[in-house]
C-alpha cells in the first residue's frame, strides 16, 4: 500500500547536512532555504516577544490583582496557557537555528541567532514593577535587542508610546507590556551612560589636579627652601622639592594623554 502523499515529509536541503549538499551539488537550494530559516527564526523571535509580553502583562493585570482562590486559578490558568504558547515560540525557534547549522551558515548569522536559554525567558521585572529597587544591573535578554527584518509587520507598537492609556485588549496587549520594558531599559541604560561619562571626567580632572598638587607642593617647599636661614631647613626643604617635583614627573608621565 503506498504512503498517502499528503502526508509525506518534505526533504529539504537542511535535512541532508552541508556534506551531502556538497556532494549532491545543492548549494543554490541550499542559499534560498538559509534565507528561508533566518526569516523562520525571525518570525519566531518576534511571536516569543509577543508572548512573553502578553505573559507578563497576565501576571500584572490577573495575578497580582486577584483577590480570591477562583480569580487565582484562573489566572494561573492563563499564565500556564501563556508558557506553552512561549515554549512553543522557543521550540520553533531553535528548529530553524538547527537548520541553520545544517545549511553551514558563517559565524556572523549564528552569533546573531543565539541559543534561548531558560534565564532568558524570564518575566522582565520593568513590567511587573517598573520603580522597583535593585535595577542597576538587570538586562534584557539578546533577541529583546534584536530588531524583526521582515519590513511587512506593523512595529509601530515598539516605538515610544505617547501615554499608557491604550484603549482596547489587543492594543493594550501589544502597548503597555513593551512600552514599559523598552522605555525603562532605554531610560536605565541612558542613566548608567550619562553616569559613567560623568565618573570618566571626575577620574580625568582628578589626575589633572593630582598632578597640580604636586606641582604646587614643589613651589612651596621651593619658596620655603629660598626663605630658609639654617642649612638644615633649607637642605631639608630642597629634599622636598625634589620628592615632589618626581612625584610630578610620575604623574605626567603615566597619566599622560589620560587627563584633562
């Protein structure tokens, strides 16, 4: 009895290996089903950032309002309907990594298409508690940085939103989740930005003033030394001088095209 067609498996280039791609002379099916996977992988990044948004915006809009056992359920009922959908995201998504390995795409596409790991699907805490404490050092996850190529779908959604009142679920689901997470990333890295630009400057002035310190600690002991009556004093002073105008020395020498 021969095998119903319809439900035949598709033997795509990917399936055979880069090996027997070679050896069959497929490498121009081959660059059209790399093309292909990327664009899957894309697809798939961008359904798991939805997915995770609409995950974190049931935990703050259903879990934490609910009041009682029956809100509770349900809502942790939709929480677990939110993670199969986001597993199902991730398992499409490492499929067409693993057909991009078996295509023998080049180290710049695998270094951009990454491995998910299970931190990474983590509930950003930007959307549960935006003015939380202990922020500094949190970060997104790579694909929440990598921008969808597909220039059909609408991304409007991930700009800057003008307020947070959203009318409508749909747009509410897309708007507050996203908003929240890429307005108070941006906001927290242009801080730490502006934060360490500032240390940098402090640093470079203060090995400038170092400098002029010794440089000052020298023209006293100098004007001491030149007042001094006694040879001890004055053998003394011209001691310092000397220490300090080294010290100087040093300080232009290893700060040297550092500071101000």
């Amino acid at each position: 009895m021969a095998e119903n067609p319809e439900g035949l498996r598709l033997a795509m280039p990917s399936s055979l290996g880069w090996e027997c791609i070679v050896r069959i002379g497929l490498e121009a099916l081959a660059t059209q089903e790399l093309e292909l996977r990327k664009g899957q992988a894309n697809d798939a990044l961008e359904d798991l950032r939805l997915a995770l948004g609409h995950k974190a915006l049931l935990w703050r809009t259903k879990v934490r309002t609910a009041k009682n056992n029956k809100e509770r359920t349900r809502a942790w009922d939709d929480i677990k309907t939110a993670r199969r959908q986001v597993e199902k995201n991730v398992r499409h998504y490492h499929r067409a990594r693993r057909a991009l390995v078996a295509l023998g795409a080049d180290e710049t596409i695998m270094t951009q298409y990454k491995v998910i790991g299970t931190n990474d699907l983590r509930l950003s805490g930007d959307v549960l508690d935006p003015s939380r404490l202990g922020q500094r050092n949190d970060t997104l996850a790579w694909f929440w940085r990598l921008g969808t190529n597909n220039s059909d779908q609408d991304n409007s959604w991930m700009e800057e939103c003008k307020s947070l009142s959203c009318s409508g679920s749909d747009t509410l689901k897309k708007c507050l989740p996203f908003h929240a997470v890429y307005r108070v990333n941006f906001l927290r890295a242009k801080a730490r930005y502006d934060r360490w630009d500032e240390e940098l400057k402090i640093v470079q002035h203060e090995m400038r003033w170092c400098v002029l310190y010794f440089e000052h600690q020298m023209e006293i002991w100098g004007e001491r030394a030149q007042a001094a009556t006694r040879e001890g004093p004055r053998a003394y002073a011209h001691k310092q001088v000397a220490m300090w105008e080294n010290f100087a020395i040093d300080g232009r020498r290893n700060f040297s095209g550092k500071m101000v």
